[in-house]
C-alpha cells in the first residue's frame, strides 16, 4: 500500500530546471493525496517559462510510474504569475505576497565583498527620506551584518500573534539573525533549515504596513536565494558589482538566476567604483573604469549609480549611522544613494 512518505521519497530526487535542489525543498509540492494505489500531487510555481513546469512534470511522472503497485498519477500544477518582465525602475511596482508589505526589492550580488549589504542598508534608509515606510530584512543567515551596520543588539520579541516584532531604527523596520545572536556565535545549518529561517523572517514578522521591503540576499545563487524568489512576488531586483570583470563574471550569475524565474532587474549599482582622493579631490578608479555601465548596457536597464570609496562610508558603518544619513550637500555617496532611491520611487 503506497503512503504519502513514498511519494515525497520519490519526489525528492526531482530537481528544479536549471539548478540542484528538488522540488520538496523549494515548498513546490503543495499537497499529495493517495487513494489506493492512484495520487495526486499538487505542485506551485511561479514562472512563465513553460519548459519549467514541462520539465518537472516529466520528472515527476518518471519516478513516481517506477514505484512498485502505483496506479493512476495525476499532476495538477499551479502556475502563478510572476511580475512582469518589462517592468523598469521608474515604474510603478506591484503587489507583494507578504503580509503588510506593498512592494519588494532583492539587493543581489554574483559574489561576496561587493558592498551589498552596504548598499541594502543605505537604500533602504534612502527610500525612508522619500516618505516611504521602508524595512529591511538580512537574508545573509551566515554572514549577518545588519545589526552592527545600524549600531543596535536589540533583541526582537514575539507579540500575541506569535510574530517577531521587528527592530526599529532611523524610522526602518529591521529583521536579521544578527539580532538573536551573541556576537561569535556561528549559524551553523544546512540548505533546508536555511531557508526555513528565511521564511519566517519574510512571513512570521509584523511588518508594518511598509511601502517598500528591501532583501539583503547573501551573496551567490544558492538555497536561500531560489527559495525567495520561488516563494515571494518580488517586485524586482538590484544587482551590486565592482568595476572589474571578475565581479562582473559573477554578477551576471545572479541576473541568469533572476531572469529564469522572470525577475525584473531593476539595474545595476557599480560600488567602489572609484576612490575620491580627500587631499586633490580627483577620482582615482582603483578597480577599474566602466565595468557596471557596460553591463547595464549589454543587459539593457539602467546604470542606477556608481558610488565612490569614500573612508567616511566605512567609518558610519562601523558606528552604527549608515552613510545616507548624512546630509548629501556634503557627501559624494550619500548623494549617490538618494539619486538611486529617487529613481526606484
């Protein structure tokens, strides 16, 4: 006699096209129901590429026809409507599957050391001086940076709904393993446990009614990014890089990762991408010249902004007081990083 086990058994070896996790482990299969010998699988999926569920689909029938005894197998797929692909920065942005939020934006890097967490925190506080109520969610589980970024070890606390009331600081709505931490302590998970962090960080926390969530994705293409995307209706994403190519090899990595699952890339911010000498005030271009602007031409969206290595970038990030909120009369990035939320708005 087949059990629901068997099925999820044989399930698990189905991978999603184009990557290797399976289908179970993304929360595709959203119920299974064994009559006898015959099941039924619902799957969900949000895509318009019509090979992906084409390609599960055959996966599926394939291992679950070799299972001894089965009988009839039917599989019923859910396909939602991702954002639309044409979708541009200055375009109004959809709605989010988040509870109290509005609209959601990944901040996304190929690699590690781009400056991408520097850059979700300061637009995230850029948005806020637009008027928006903007929150700011840390999926880097490993290597969580937001709370020392905004200088506080406050620690979150469920209200009577069960959810984490999220942090506050300079008006932003904060969530980041960071806070529930000691300050050595490792997060030492696999895959599947990773993302099921990440989860309640998206939807067991009392966001409140926030106009924008901005993700702070961990660098790469891995679990935790497939997962987001899979799971919840971004509005768009913003890839981080540096001028030189081995950044840029790596950032178009994660725009392939996006595109397959139809992600509007929102554009491209190039971080460090020269350093403002405080003595001559002359732009030096360390890494490079160029690199971000001619990606965003060969991808065809906008070069949103280039921000400069500026000592005063780190130095407010070490302090907790992330470099936006300066006043951008006198400052190179903090004016940077308003033109970007002004362009997002």
């Amino acid at each position: 006699m087949l059990t629901e086990n068997d099925i999820r058994s044989a399930l698990g070896s189905v991978r999603y096209p184009g990557f290797s996790r399976d289908i179970l482990s993304f929360g595709l299969v959203k119920s299974i129901q064994v009559s006898g010998n015959d099941v039924t699988v619902e799957i969900s999926l949000a895509t318009r590429d019509p090979n992906i569920p084409r390609l599960i689909h055959e996966q599926a029938m394939d291992v679950l026809k070799k299972l001894p005894g089965i009988g009839e197998v039917r599989l019923n797929f859910d396909i939602k409507d991702p954002p639309g692909t044409n979708t541009t920065a200055s375009e109004k942005l959809g709605k989010s599957s988040i509870p109290g939020v509005k609209k959601i934006i990944a901040v996304a890097s190929g690699k590690g050391g781009v400056g991408k967490s520097t850059v979700a925190s300061n637009l995230a506080i850029a948005l806020s001086k637009t008027g928006a109520r903007v929150g700011l969610c840390d999926c880097d589980l490993y290597g969580p940076s937001i709370a020392h970024m905004f200088g506080t070890d406050e620690r979150p606390y469920q209200n009577d709904e069960q959810q984490i009331v999220p942090i506050e600081k300079y008006g932003l709505q904060l969530i980041s393993m960071g806070f529930l931490l000691e300050d050595a302590s490792p997060v030492i998970v696999r895959g599947p446990v990773a993302t099921r962090y990440t989860q309640q960080f998206l939807r067991q926390v009392a966001w409140d009614n926030l106009d924008v969530l901005v993700l702070d994705l961990p660098p790469g293409t891995g679990d935790i990014q497939l997962t987001i995307v899979q799971t919840v209706a971004l509005d768009g994403a913003l890839i981080v890089t540096t001028p030189q190519e081995v950044a840029l090899i790596d950032a178009r990595k994660a725009v392939s990762m996006f595109q397959k699952v139809n992600v509007p890339i929102l554009g491209i911010v190039e971080n460090m991408s020269y350093f403002l000498c405080p003595s001559d005030g002359k732009a030096y271009h360390i890494f490079g010249q160029g690199g971000g602007e001619h990606e965003a031409k060969r991808l065809g969206v906008p070069l949103l902004g280039q921000i400069p290595i500026e000592m005063p970038i780190r130095e407010c990030g070490d302090q907790g007081h992330p470099i936006a909120l300066e006043d951008p009369a006198t400052s190179t990035a903090s004016k940077v990083f308003h033109e970007i939320a002004a362009k997002l708005r």
